[in-house]
C-alpha cells in the first residue's frame, strides 16, 4: 500500500513545486509581482529578456492584445518550451493528492493515485486550452459547432499522456510514488456519455479536429446515469445504472457562469408590432460542464461543453415545502434534474417520449444560446447578423438536434428581432446535416401533437418552414400534373398527415378546378373554426382562419413532424458516411430531395482516430510499424501505412507482426478469465463480432453458424474434428437496448450456447464462445488488436457506415462482412483477396424480400438443421420459440426474416469453411493481417475532418504561435 509522507515542509515544497511545474508549461522562467504591473520574464526559447505586461485594455481590448502577441510573440508566452521531467510530475501529484483531495487524507491508494495524476494532467490541458480559445477570440476565426446526443469518450487519461507526448514522464513519476501507470489508468470508468458508433465517431472528430488545430467546440449533455451498465446473468442482460459521476470526474470543470434558460410548455403571444413572445410554462436551467480535447503534438486543446439541468432558485416552490407539500415542491427540481438522467431513455410511454424531446431541445436551445453569445462577444457593437454563417457552422449528427432549426430562428426572430426572411436565410447557410441510418424507425418523427403542447412557439416556425418547402416545391414542379405533385408532397413534407396551408390549398384547388380529374380524387376542404384573426405578421406565419385541405389522406393517420426532412430543408449540406450509403440517401431516402437540390448532397466516409485506436492501445504493433515504415509521423499521416504493403512477403517483418498479435491475444486470455471465468486458448482464432445488438447486425447470423459448427463437431471424432475445424474462440459484445425485446433474446441466446459449448469435454478448446458483459471503449481496447477475425454481417444496404470495421482493420484483423456501409471501401483498399465477402447485395435486398413474400423462397436444409437443433432444448430450458418464429413465415410483424438471416445463412457458412483454410497457412494469414493494416490508411478521421472543414464547414486550421 502506497503512502506519502506529508508534512507541513513537504507541503510547502510541493507548493513550489506544483508552482514551477504549471509556470513552466506556460514558458516562463520565473514571475515576480509589483504593484503596478505583473511582470513574467522572458521563456527559456527566447534570447532577449522581455516582458509582459497587463494593463487597462478596456478602450480598445481586441487591437491591443494583439499588438501584445506580435511583441510577445504569443499567447501568454510560449507554450512548447517546458517539458517536464517525471520529478516535477511526481511533485504536481503530491500536491493534488494533498490539496485538491478528493479522498481521506492516510493512504495513496489507487483510486487517490489516478484523481491526483488526472488532476495533475488537467493543469497542463487547461494552460492549453485557456490560450487555445484566447487565440481564437482575439483572430476571430470562423468556428465549427459538432452538436451530438452522445459522445462514447472511454478513458481520458492514457489518452492525454499520450497526445502531450508525456507517457513515459507520467510512468516514472508514479513509479516514484509506488504504483504502476497502467494500474492507475485501469480506476478510470469510461465516461458514460455514449453507447454506439454514433458517439464514438464524434470522440473521434473531436480528437482529429484538435489534431489537426481546426477551430471547433463540441457540444452534448452530460449523462447522469448513461445508457446502463450491463450484467449477464442466468436470464441473460440485465441493467442497472452507470456510476461512472459517483466519485467525481477529475476532467471536467463545471462553469458556475455559463448558464442558460430552456423553456418548455407554455403559450406564444403576439405583440401589437407582430412579434411574437414566448411565454409561461416550465423552465429549467442549462448548466455548462467543460471537458478539455488535447490534441497530438500540438498546443491546441478544444472544449467539449456538456449540458446539465436543474431548477432555477426562483423556481423551488418555498410556499409548498413550508406548507409541508414536500413531494409538490421536489417534483420541480427532480423534473428538471432527470433531463440529464439517462441517455436514450425508454420512449414506449408518453413520459418516455416527452422526456427524449426534452433532452433534444435542451442539447439546441442550450448550444444555440452559447454559440450566440460568443458570436456577439466576438462581434463588437453593432453586431452584423448577416455574417453569422461566415462565422459560425453548426453540424447535426444525425436528427437528434434537429430542433437546432427552429431554435436558431426562434432566437434570431424572437429574441435578436431579425424577420423571418432575415432568420431563415441565416439559418439555411449556418446548419449542416449527417445523416447516419437508413432505417425507417431511426429517421425521427415526432407526434405534432407533443411537439405543440411542449414547443408551441416552435411548431409555428416548422409549419411556416414546411410552407416554404411546399412552395419551392411546386415553383420547381408546376401544378399542371397535380398526381405527381401530390405524390412529391407526400414524400417530402417536413408536415405528414397534416392540412396544407390556405396559401397553397388555394393554389392547388384552383388547378384542380380547372383540370379534368376523377371526382374521388378532388381535394377536400373544410374550414377550420377557433383560428387567430390576423394577418401574415413580420414572424412570417400566416395567422388568418385557414381551410383544412387534405391530398388524400387517411383519416386516422397520426399527424407527425419529419426530423430528417425538417434537416434537409432547413440545412445547407447533407452528408452519408459512406460510399454505398451516400448513393442510398440519394438514390432512395432523400431521393426526391436530391433532384430539387443535388448539390447539398455529399459523402464523407466515416473514420477513426489513429492515436487512441492503434498508437495507444496497441503499442507492441505501433512500434513494429515505425520501424518498417522508418517513421513516426504515419500517427498522423495514415496514408503512410501504404508502405508496408511492399514488405508484407518479408519473413522477418511477418515473424514480428505474429509475436505482436500473440502477446496481444494472451492480454486478450486474461481479461477474459477476468470478466467472464472462461479460460481460452490463445493459440486458436480469435472472432470476434462486438457492436450494438441489433437485429440488422445480424449477432443471430452469427450465432447460428457457431450452432451449425458446434452440430458438425459433435456428430464427428475428435481425429475428423482436428482435421475439419480450426480452434476458435468466438467473442460477442454489445448491448441490446433496454426494450429491444428480440435484441435481448439474442443475447441470451449466445450465452446459453456458450454455457453449453464450453462446457463441453467432447469439444474442449476447439470452440469457446463468450460474451464480455458491458461492452465499451476500454474492452475494445483490450479485444480488438487481439483479434484475427472480425464479422461486420449486416444486411446489405441497412449499416451506413460502421466504424469497428476500420479499427479492426488498423489493428491488422481481416474481415469477415457483406458489401455494406464502410465494408465496401475497405474491401477495395486492403485487397479483395484479403477480405472475406459473402451475402447478398444491396440492390437484390427488395427483390428477396418480395420473394419472401410472395412464398417462393426455400431455405437451405442446413439452416432448416440448425433451428431444430436449437428446437430440441441443447442449449437450455429457454424457450427459443419466438426467436426461430422470426426466421419463418412469409409476413407479418416479427416474422418472415426481414434481415435475410436464412437467405445468407449457406453463403455464410461456406465463406467460413474458407477463413479455416486460409488460417491454416498462416504466412497467408499474416501477410493479409499486414496488408488490412496498409489499406486502412483511407479510414482516419483526420481524412474525415479535413473534408468536413474543406467541403462543408468552410474553416481553416489555426496554429497557436
């Protein structure tokens, strides 16, 4: 047990120390005050002995600090001269642990160990960062705002050694005070922020735009609970809520100053002028949390700026408590409290649905009110609203901030008092849209019926923008062929199930009058009672008493608002992150958007970062790579990996390629016993599928063929299976989302065939499945540079893009996949030999379906095997009924295998009969592992950032001096 002798001359000393340690970084030699001036003597870099002065500034601040900088040379000096050795750390960690304690003051423990040196840490990122965003200010450069409803972090600590080039100075300093830098890192939880590819994509952005010294700010909320913590159990998952903000979050820094208020409920009100106000209902408190972004090898360091609710002090209801209505006045605080509760909370009830939209609104309204405030601070007097969008881009990720819309032009209208000509026109050149999924249920539509009662005010601006849509629609399309219009009404409406407004009911009913059409199909109009009386208003909304027009409509259809097509029209660029998936959001789920407007469509293929996905967590390959390639700077220039594909043949290379995959296997072993009790044989494949569990990933397709493996096996001697089968450890990760029914189903199926499969004396080390329960970034960390083997399954055509796909590839683990999302790209960058591709296409996906159907498919006799086996109970008492049922029958809801698991089940398993052959010759197999790391040089972020800022954020990186 590590101790550390305090005294009151040891905590003066550290004092000093700590004083030197933060003084340094910031470049100086030394500081001595005066009464009139704080005066900094010159960095270490510099020959001349200067000085700094602070002064009144307050006439004309922003000319003066940067006449400062150009004498000075920088930003408070020069921040790259101080490297501090592992002496001074230790110091800056004895100081944290004795004054910035966050546990009892007798022992050094571990978790005492990691708050101190995470704390130690942020001294030096905040000195960065602090400078980082005073440079920004003072150049008033054009800035990028990511706006994300998860962010998946995993562990910050490794990670900002690592870019601040310190891990070896951190390592011996701890060593100094008896602990061990991975034992301290391992007390970090991951941040519990995110759950998908989603989230772990924008840490990754944030990660390459500081890399890459790119203006930009992040912004999110920050979860109380997260999504959930994940158990196995004998009844499959279990959830219980994440800890992770239980014993405090040395990274962040809660900012007391930076707070905004968000509304909710309430009635909008007209002034005698036309503008509109809106007034009473709910309010509750955004409060900034701030989390430093350090780059690699760079000063700069931006900010991720989270979002946490509460209750106003002028909002807790004294009255009632006094009176002793205690639940009355904690209902308030606790309704604006659970906002930040959970991400992704449960949305099968009303509640569930009215809680998402809040947690939506709050992300916007919050974001939107900070970025603003920085635009007008930056401004000067007067502010010139028409160059907020050269100023500012705002990217969605995905339709979560949509609200982002209207909230832009409800503060510019309402608030700044712009028209509605003026917003809108700011609004359309400041958004920007990712669109991330093809699925129907994940492209958003709000009931109007919800968004009304809780955003009333906001209701009104999409209606007044959906008008606007439809008038650009039929100004592109004419009236003269009122079916078609109809029909491209329909598909993009941002309104569905709702009356057109009297501007164009009026228009279309004169067309229709004046054309010769079945009376059946005549538009119906009804005039609607109770409506305002007043004219079109300098908010743009037509308030006059409006005719109900409905363009054949089924009466009882839910009346809903279309998040994605809101994005598209009221965002200036619409990305895909893919190849495939890009043409698929052109050619099918925006396709009608697409002819209107082609050229805010664009690709950018997702990507990762190279720094925390192989220079981090795979050390042993990393340094094997530099050698080869005879440089370091492939870190940040992937496409430097190219090179090793001229000496994948090279013996000598392959032997050390293999011994770096085999100690990262038997890590692999190790936490495997640890998290599950299983004991596997580093010396077989390992498999591994890890990812959210979700029916279109297709986790069943996986365990299926381990089922008809495992069957084969046991119907042959042990001599027939040695011959036939390659040892295997098959490994799953992944949470099914809390009511995802079937999801959850799947995940006990796999670890009731692990239960039965290792278990089994007859099979023994030739097959071992095991789940690893909570999947997230750090047990990524751990599997995927020990892996050989990666499945990225999904039904062609549904994954957009994937992003474990690129990481496995980095890591040298060959995949197993379909032509689907980033799998295409990554196929033709490592070789299509060194790819194993199966399934159908994503173009004979609809035709298969209608097959189905229609009753005309026939399953494989070896799929048909597989689900009676399971029928027979091998695997348990469970009843498995509903799951089989899911493969079978030609329709209905859960039925008829809508992800084609049995169509692609023989190709499958006949790809997989080929991953055996090629594992057998394992000069093949590592040659191909080298040349999956070569290809991968196209799926960085980096990439991805520089045409992010190139073709849709218009920014420029902006070094510190």
């Amino acid at each position: 047990m590590a101790t550390l002798p305090f005294s009151a001359t040891s905590a003066q000393s550290m004092s000093i120390s700590h004083s030197k340690f933060i003084l340094g970084f910031m470049g100086f030699d030394r500081i001595t005050h005066n009464p009139e001036m704080f005066l900094i003597r010159t960095p270490r870099s510099s020959y001349s002995r200067r000085k700094f002065s602070v002064k009144n500034v307050a006439s004309n601040p922003k000319q003066k600090l940067k006449d400062s900088v150009k004498q000075e040379g920088g930003i408070a000096g020069d921040l790259g001269t101080f490297i501090p050795d592992s002496a001074s750390i230790a110091s800056s960690i004895k100081y944290h642990a004795e004054f910035t304690p966050s546990f009892s003051t007798e022992q050094f423990e571990l978790p005492k160990a990691y708050f101190a040196t995470a704390e130690s840490v942020r001294d030096t990122l905040i000195i960065n960062w602090n400078a980082t965003y005073d440079y920004y200010e003072l150049m008033n450069v054009k800035q990028a705002y990511y706006l994300s409803m998860e962010y998946l972090q995993g562990r910050a600590l490794l990670n900002a050694i690592g870019n601040l080039e310190l891990s070896g100075a951190y390592a011996e300093a701890l060593r100094k005070l008896g602990h061990d830098l991975e034992d301290v890192a391992r007390q970090e939880p991951d941040a519990a922020l995110g759950n998908g590819g989603l989230g772990r994509l924008a840490s990754c952005f944030l990660d390459s735009l500081a890399t890459l010294n790119y203006p930009a700010w992040g912004y999110g909320l920050r979860y109380k609970y997260g999504l959930f913590k994940q158990h196995i159990t004998k009844d499959g998952q279990e959830e219980v809520a994440e800890s992770w903000l239980e014993m405090g979050n040395p990274w962040e820094i809660v900012r007391n100053d930076v707070s905004y208020p968000v509304k909710f409920y309430g009635e909008v009100t007209s002034g005698a002028d036309g503008s509109k106000q809106w007034v009473g209902g709910e309010n509750v408190v955004a409060l900034a949390y701030d989390v430093p972004i350090p780059g690699y090898k760079t000063k700069t360091t931006i900010n991720l700026r989270l979002w946490s609710t509460k209750l106003a002090p002028e909002e807790f209801d004294l009255r009632a408590f006094n009176a002793g209505d205690h639940a009355k006045a904690y209902a308030a605080m606790k309704n604006a409290e659970k906002i930040c509760y959970i991400l992704y909370p449960g949305d099968e009830s009303l509640e569930g649905k009215t809680l998402r939209l809040k947690q939506q609104y709050t992300l916007c309204s919050a974001s939107l009110q900070d970025i603003i405030a920085h635009f007008e601070r930056r401004s000067g007097e007067p502010v010139k609203w028409e160059n907020f969008p050269e100023k500012v881009a705002v990217q969605m990720n995905d339709t979560h901030p949509t609200l982002c819309i209207p909230e832009l032009i409800r503060i510019l209208m309402d608030v700044k008092g712009l028209s509605w000509k003026e917003a809108w026109d700011i609004t359309r050149r400041t958004v920007a849209y990712t669109n991330h999924t093809v699925l129907p249920e994940a492209l958003e539509k709000w009931s109007l019926e919800l968004m009304q009662e809780l955003l009333p005010r906001h209701v009104e601006i999409i209606r007044r923008i959906d008008e606007e849509l439809i008038h650009t629609i039929i100004a592109e399309y004419d009236t003269e062929d009122l079916d078609m219009l109809k029909q491209k009404l329909k598909q993009m409406r941002i309104l569905d199930n709702v009356e057109l407004p009297d501007s164009v009911a009026e228009l279309l009913f004169k067309s229709e009058e004046n054309s010769a059409v079945d009376p059946a199909e005549e538009i119906e109009s009804s005039v609607e009672e109770n409506k305002p009386t007043a004219e079109e208003d300098e908010s743009g909304l037509d308030t006059e008493n409006k005719k109900e027009v409905t363009v054949d409509e089924a009466p009882k259809l839910p009346k809903v608002v279309r998040m994605a097509n809101l994005c598209v029209a009221g965002g200036y660029a619409v990305n895909g992150v893919a190849e495939i998936h890009s043409e698929i959001v052109k050619s099918e789920v925006f396709n009608e958007f697409y002819k209107l407007w082609p050229e805010k469509f664009q690709n950018k293929t997702n990507g990762v970062t190279p720094r925390r996905w192989i220079r981090f967590c795979n050390p042993d390959l990393s340094k094997i790579i530099t050698k080869w390639i005879g440089t370091e700077d492939w870190v940040v220039d992937t496409e430097k990996l190219v090179t090793l594909r001229k000496f994948a043949d090279n013996e000598e290379l392959q032997s050390e390629w293999k011994e770096a995959k085999r100690r990262n296997k038997i890590k692999v072993a190790s936490f495997l016993k640890e998290k599950t009790g299983y004991f596997v044989d580093p010396d077989a494949m390992f498999d591994v599928q890890v990812k959210r569990i979700h029916e279109y990933k297709r986790q069943l397709l996986n365990i299926m063929g381990i089922v008809y493996r495992y069957k084969k096996m046991k119907e042959m001697s042990l001599e027939e299976r040695k011959i036939k089968f390659v040892p295997r450890v098959c490994i799953f990760g992944g949470k099914a989302f809390a009511t995802y029914v079937q999801a959850k189903r799947i995940v006990k199926f796999i670890t009731d065939v692990g239960a039965t499969v290792n278990h089994d004396p007859e099979i023994g080390d030739l097959l071992k499945v095991v789940f690893v329960p909570d999947y997230n970034v750090s047990v990524a960390e751990v599997l995927i540079p020990g892996s050989e083997l990666s499945q990225h399954i999904s039904t062609a055509g549904m994954e957009a893009s994937g992003t474990s796909n690129m990481k496995f590839a980095m890591n040298g683990c060959i995949q197993i996949g379909t032509l689907d999302g980033a799998n295409v790209e990554i196929r033709q960058e490592v070789g299509e030999d060194n790819f194993f591709l199966f399934g159908a296409q994503a173009h004979e996906i609809a035709g298969l379906r209608k097959e189905r159907s229609e009753g005309k498919f026939v399953p494989d006799p070896r799929f048909e095997e597989v689900k009676a086996f399971v029928r027979r109970g091998v695997f348990g008492p469970y009843n498995y009924e509903e799951l089989m049922g899911s493969l079978e029958g030609n329709e209905g809801y859960g039925r008829a295998d809508y992800f084609l698991v049995g169509k692609d089940f023989p190709s499958y398993i006949e790809c997989q009969e080929k991953v055996d052959e090629a594992y057998r010759d394992q000069k093949r197999w590592t040659k191909m592992s080298i040349l999956n790391t070569a290809g991968s040089f196209k799926f960085s972020s980096d990439r991805t950032i520089h045409e992010y800022a190139r073709d849709i954020w218009g920014i420029e990186p902006v070094v510190l001096p």
